[in-house]
C-alpha cells in the first residue's frame, strides 16, 4: 500500500471517558495568618473528560500510523453531558510503574474502580458523523462497541456504502457479536478485506467454552473444537471470516482465516505466561488496551495490506501491554491516555511474541492418544539435547517458544503440569478473596515418592500470597490415634486465631488407620464439608485454611480414585474404595495434580525435561563455582549424561538431590567425572552401575566401533582364504597393521554405524559382551541391503564384534 495517497478513516460508537481520581491537601498548616483558600486544606476529587471509543481509536490511529485521519470530531467534551454523548466512568489510584518497582513514591495511575456508563435514560444518543468523509478510502477502522453506530447507516463511512469500492476494514466488535446491518453489510460487500477483532471473553459470554488461563495448547484445542463444531449461528457467521482475531486478554491471539474454503488457524502467545498472566502481576486495572491493538495492527495493515498479517497482530499484543503499563502517567490532567509515549517509534519493545499453526488440532485429536503440546512440536527428535543444554544454559533455543508455567520458584514447561497448577492457582485466587470463607479449600496432590508433591504446591501457595500463607505439615501415617488428629487441628485453628491462612499438608493421608484401608478418609470428612472438627464433646470451628491431601500409596489420583478410565478396576476394589468413603470424601475436593516426577511414566518422553530443570536449579544452589560469569554450567559430557538418561532414581527428586550433595562440588570450577561418588554410593540412588557406564558412553563407543572394525579386518580375512587364487603370504594380527590401515578399517566401522543408525538402530553401548544376541529382524536386515548391497555382512560383523543393538526410539530424544 506505500506509494499510494493513504486515506484512512475512523469511526464507530463515541464515547467520553470521565476519569476521577483523590487529590490530596495542598496545605496542612492550620495556623490562622497563612492565607490559604479553605478548598485547599483538605482532599478532594478532581476529573477529566477525554476523547474514548472511536475518538480514541482515531487519535491512536493517527499516532500509529503517522498520518492524519478521517474521524468523528468533538468540541469542547467537557461542556458535552452524557445525554448527547456516552460517558464512561473510572475512578483512578496510584501504582507501583511495575511488578519490580520498589520505591513507592515512583507511581502511576491506574483504574481502580470502573463504574460503568452514564447515558441517556431512553433512547440511545445518536451517533456522530464522520467529518468531511472521503468515498475513496484505502482504510477503515471501525469500533462497534454496540451502542447504536451499527444500526445507523447514514453514519457510516462512504467508502463502505459506495459501490466498487473495496477498502481494507477492520472491524473492532463487541457483544452482540456478528449481527446488525453494519455487520451484513461488511461480511457481505468486504469480505476479502475485512478483518475482525474480538475478544475471547465476549465469545465467553456467548456460551462458547473456551477454557481460562489453564495452558496456550488447551486454549488452541477450546477454539478450533467450537470453530469447527458448534451449531450457534453467530460462531459459524464467524468462522466464515476471511480474517477473524481473537484476542485473549494482553497476552495472545487467535487469527483464523477462511479464504475460499481454505481455512487456517495460528495462535500468537506470550510464551512466559497464560492468559491474563501478564495483568495479575500488576496492581490496578486499565482501560482502552482493545483500542491500542486495533491501532497498532491498523498502522500494519496501513503500510502492508493483508501481507504478514501475524506481525501485525504482534505489534497490537505490544502495544496492548504497553498501554496497561504506562496507565494514565505520573499525573491524569496532563497526561490522559499516553498517546505519544505509547507510539513513539524510537522505542523498541524487546517482548517476545511465540506463534505456531493449529489448523490441524481437530485431526491430532482423533488421530493421537496423547495431547498436543507445543513442547513436542518445537523439541521432536532432540529432548536429550535440549535437556543438555537447560543444565548447560538455563534454556534452549527451541524453547523460546514454548509456553512456561512459573509459580514462584517452580518452573515447569510440560503441558498437563501448567494445567493441573494453573487449575488450583486459580482456585486459591478465587479462595483468598472471599473474605467470609470459614471452610477451608481442599486439594489433592499425587505422585511417586519423592516426586516434589510439597514443594510444588507451597511454591504455588506462595506465589498467590507469600504474606498471608504459613505451612503446616503432618504425617497421617505416623499418626497412632484420633487424638493425634485433633491435635493438628488445634495448631490449624491456632494459626487462623494468629490472622495466618494455614497450607495444611496432610502426607500420606491414603493410608491404613488400625488395619483399615483408607482408614482416615471419614475423619477428614466433617472437617472438609463443615470447616469444624470434634475435641470431646467440644465442636470447635477451624477457619479459613487450604487442606493439601498428598497421596503416599497412590501415584495418581486415578489409582486413588480406582478410576483409570479403561474399566481394569474389579468391582470388589471399587466397593472397597466406596465402603471406606473414598466417594464421599472425593465429593469434597476441589481440584487435584497428578506430580509426574524425574521418572518414566508408561510412553512419558519429558521425564528428560523435568530433570534438567530440576538439575540446573539443585547445580544452582549447592554448586555455585562451577558456573562462569555468564550463568554457564561447566559440566563433564559424560556426567551430564548420566544424570539426564539414568532410566530411574529410586528416591525421585530426593536421589537427584542426594547424587548432586554427595559429589565432590565445593571448590571446583568443573563437575568433572571425577567428582562423582563411588559407585556402590550411586547404588543408594540409582543403578550405580549403569550410571558410571554411561558416563564413560564415549569410551564405550569408540570401544565398539574399535570391535566392528577389527570385526570386518577379520571377516576380509576370512574371504580371502576362500578365494583359490588366494596368496600364501603370512596373515597378520590386527595388532600388527600400521597405523594407517588401522584408520581405514575404523572408517568402514564408522560408516556401517552411520547405516545403521538411518536404519533406526544403534550401538547399545552398556550391554557390550561376546554373547549379546543380535537384534535385526529379517526385514530390518533388507532395508539395509536396500540403502547398500554391501551392507548384507552388517549383521554378521556385529554379531562377531560382540555389539548389541537398540532401537533408536526406544530411546528419549528419537533421532539425536
């Protein structure tokens, strides 16, 4: 579109925004001589009326696009009353610039409180006309917020009501979504230009599921599932967008487009946070962020049409997040909305914005037991790498864009693990801020042992109210009578009584009570329902408090609830289950997390992942010297395999902890082989064994690839003696040849490893022995006579060479 004489017009519903904020005392000196006004000794409000919906849109516009705009126009707003024009009302505060922000007398403001609309009683006002309008415009921004613009046509702007003129039009939409003439008109008479923003909230409010801050991938799966399949009206008018945005708070988007039939879909994310991450970690609110998107992705659309659409939406996801930053400035009478701050093309924004296709998410559903996860998508074929290079670095590159779930110092970037922490997040928000609550909030917690179960949870505690949570922690299996119980109820209540909210983990709560199975569950069960437990006769009222159930027989809640899903369970377990009040007592949950652990779970492949994260952080903490002045981990190849691939630790995160203290650490500036424990001290936490073998892996290898190649020497010789015209010269030892008929046998071994690796196999390197049974099937061997004819003697040679083989995905990390 650059070279042309832009025409930008802008218009839709206007509005007023009146902003009201406390002002202090200008004076406080009370004595009688100081001529000071009365007004000026105490505080107040003061206001300010400034342009808002349309009229903000078209100075944003015009900011973004740096250019002047055809708009709507208002003179004199602070004489207009909101019976002509609508005003909306927020009352502001001061905040804290940022999350970080320390010196308090550093503020902006913020809204504090919206109070919504101030209008007309009956009818609604008549919308403004668009001021010396032009039929020729190359773009129009519209913000339809429903109030009355779409049903008015002779409002609307020329160009879009002018026969053969096809501007590009963006269309900002709130509920009522996709109805009223202006929508049949532009669906209809612009479809190929047209692009429309929503918000995922108003979709919401439509009764659309889509999930809430739980994970980027369960979003994506919410949306396109509803796109394809739900039978409202307006959702299937949508979906026949030829550009459809749907924003997702400041922290993503959804653009689905459906040209022609071909549809396709890419969600755009901030890869650090869910859905309104970025707002909760701020204090106060803000409004007009919609309008600042549809600026920011006006002013691309502006200079590159429909091309690279998705750069456009990143700018607005930006802009968006900078205008909740900014807020109203250090003073609202002067500053207003920060238009010229916001867009001030000297300024980089360095915010990374992740994207990645999800047209094809209806079929990996059908087609995939497992879930997606972009973690897969961005890390297929190379997990042991990029756990390496989380010990190594803290990162990896194909990380970036992998969506991260932090909650105070637990970091994890699997999918189910963000889910299942962001559920009970949001159910202790939502707990903490009912401020009448006297029963407490009860979860459950499972996994293997020593899998984290305690420090995941009070991490995620701690992370919602670090100041009003103190931890409480009791062994139910330790426990030798009811007593015992009661006793740990009155130190809940005791802290309640001190103005605490108690995190209450009650560890092994699954087990046996006087020979009964789950033979505590029914003692928890007045207590969870009715927020009292009994002392006696005394019945006495425990308080607000969060109850945590970690499991110590049960791995998953599904093995606790004797409910896999695939109907393995007898009817005689689940009646037992039912006798000992398990139903009743799962009716009082209300959430729980499945702790994956360092270890393989069934066809789990980021057990890999979750222990390079655990590592870095444990390297971190107990060996800080073996890290240069770049955060880099100097750490042995050999060892660092060994601590990522180990198959088990059989005391989970305790024996990943154990082997990191026991070795040799402080002082060195390398975590070298040498610094490992012994290896009947690693057999306290893994096979100690196999640890050390796969240390030494690459002394193992180059062991192999010796054997091949003295393998295939061998094999030569043995040709040679059936040949008739052989010579009758002397044969000579392997050990006998120079060193340069040496190197070439190697590079035959070499090489015949490289086709079986391509092939799907590889050297088993720890089971090297004379008598390791070869591992080819007939039609494995074919293959490989198929990728070379000469490769016929491979299996052969290995079998001699004393080489077992391993299937390449068995192993974690295919094809690395």
């Amino acid at each position: 579109m650059t070279g042309e004489a832009q025409r930008i017009v802008v218009c839709g519903d206007a509005a007023i925004d009146l902003l009201q904020w406390q002002s202090q005392p200008e004076f406080t000196n009370n004595n009688c001589d100081t001529p000071n006004h009365n007004w000026l000794l105490f505080s107040g409000f003061q206001n300010k009326k400034v342009p808002g919906g349309s009229l903000l849109l078209a100075n944003m516009v015009s900011a973004a696009c740096r250019a002047e705009v055809i708009s709507q126009y208002l003179e004199d707003i602070d004489s207009i009353p909101p019976e002509k024009v609508i005003h909306s009302l927020a009352i502001l505060d001061k905040y804290p610039l940022s999350p970080e922000q320390k010196d308090a007398k550093d503020t902006i403001y913020r809204v504090k409180q919206f109070c919504g609309f101030s209008g007309p009683a009956t009818e609604p006002p008549k919308p403004l006309s668009i001021q010396n309008d032009n039929s020729h415009a190359t773009l129009v921004v519209i913000d339809d917020t429903g109030n009355g613009f779409r049903d008015e046509r002779d409002v609307w702007p020329l160009s879009i009501k002018t026969e053969n003129e096809f501007p590009y039009v963006i269309l900002k939409m709130s509920r009522p979504l996709a109805t009223g003439d202006l929508w049949d008109n532009v669906s209809q008479n612009h479809a190929k230009k047209l692009i429309v923003i929503i918000s995922a909230n108003d979709l919401r409010e439509c009764s659309i599921n889509i999930s809430h801050s739980l994970s980027w991938e369960r979003t994506a799966e919410d949306f396109m599932w509803q796109i394809t399949n739900n039978p409202d009206i307006k959702i299937k008018e949508l979906a026949e967008c030829s550009n459809l945005i749907v924003r997702f708070g400041l922290d993503g988007a959804i653009l689905y487009s459906n040209k022609e039939g071909k549809k396709d879909a890419r969600l755009y994310f901030y890869p650090k946070g869910t859905e309104d991450s970025f707002k909760d970690q701020y204090k106060g609110e803000m409004q007009g962020v919609t309008i600042a998107f549809a600026a920011a992705l006006s002013a691309h659309i502006d200079q590159n049409g429909l091309a690279n659409l998705g750069e456009g939406i990143k700018e607005g996801i930006k802009k968006s997040r900078a205008l909740f930053t900014l807020g109203f400035g250090k003073d609202p009478k002067k500053t207003g909305y920060p238009i010229e701050d916001l867009f001030d093309m000297n300024k980089e924004d360095p915010t990374f914005i992740a994207d990645i296709s999800i047209s094809d998410l209806n079929n990996h559903r059908s087609m995939h037991k497992q879930p997606w996860t972009i973690l897969e998508k961005r890390t297929h074929g190379k997990l042991v790498s990029v756990a390496n290079n989380m010990v190594i670095d803290g990162t990896d590159p194909s990380l970036r864009c992998v969506p991260e779930g932090k909650f105070g110092g637990l970091r994890t970037i699997e999918r189910t693990e963000i889910e299942s922490y962001q559920s009970i997040k949001n159910l202790m928000i939502e707990f903490l801020e009912r401020k009448k609550q006297t029963t407490p909030l009860c979860i459950a917690v499972f996994g293997p042992p020593g899998s984290g179960k305690s420090f995941g949870v009070t991490q995620l505690a701690e992370s919602v109210a670090r100041d009003q949570v103190k931890k409480l922690e009791f062994n139910v299996s330790q426990f030798k009578s009811i007593t015992d119980l009661v006793n740990a109820f009155h130190k809940v209540r005791d802290l309640v009584l001190e103005g605490k909210i108690p995190l209450v983990f009650f560890d092994e709560f699954d087990s046996y009570y006087d020979q009964n199975f789950l033979g505590w569950l029914k003692y928890f069960l007045a207590p969870m329902q009715d927020g009292v437990f009994k002392d006696g006769e005394m019945v006495h009222p425990i308080g607000k408090s969060i109850f945590v159930f970690a499991g110590g027989t049960s791995s998953t809640f599904e093995k606790f609830s004797r409910d896999d899903g695939y109907g393995t369970v007898s009817d005689e377990e689940r009646n037992k289950f039912r006798e000992a009040k398990g139903i009743d007592f799962i009716s009082r949950l209300r959430g729980y997390v499945n702790i994956m652990g360092p270890n393989q779970n069934g066809d789990d492949v980021f057990y890999v992942i979750r222990r390079a994260l655990l590592f870095r952080s444990f390297l971190e903490k107990s060996a800080p010297g073996i890290f240069d002045s770049d955060k880099i981990a100097r750490i042995d190849p050999g060892v660092l395999r060994a601590l990522i691939t180990i198959p088990t630790y059989k005391h989970g995160v305790r024996s990943m902890m154990a082997i990191i203290e026991m070795s040799r650490l402080k002082e060195r500036r390398v975590f070298e082989q040498a610094a490992l424990p012994s290896e009947k001290q690693l057999d306290l936490h893994v096979n100690g064994n196999l640890f050390v073998r796969l240390a030494l892996q690459d002394v193992f290898k180059n062991d192999a690839i010796e054997r091949l190649a003295i393998s295939i020497y061998e094999h030569k010789l043995e040709e040679e003696k059936l040949k008739k015209s052989a010579s009758d010269a002397p044969i000579q030892p392997w050990n006998t040849l120079d060193k340069t008929a040496k190197q070439t046998y190697r590079e035959k071994a070499l090489h015949m490893h490289k086709q079986l690796v391509s092939t799907g196999f590889d050297f088993d390197l720890l089971l090297i022995s004379p008598d390791a049974p070869l591992d080819l099937s007939r039609s494995d061997i074919e293959s490989l006579i198929l990728k070379d004819p000469t490769a016929q003697a491979i299996p052969n040679l290995i079998a001699s060479a004393g080489i077992k083989l391993q299937r390449i995905d068995s192993r974690p990390g295919i094809g690395q």
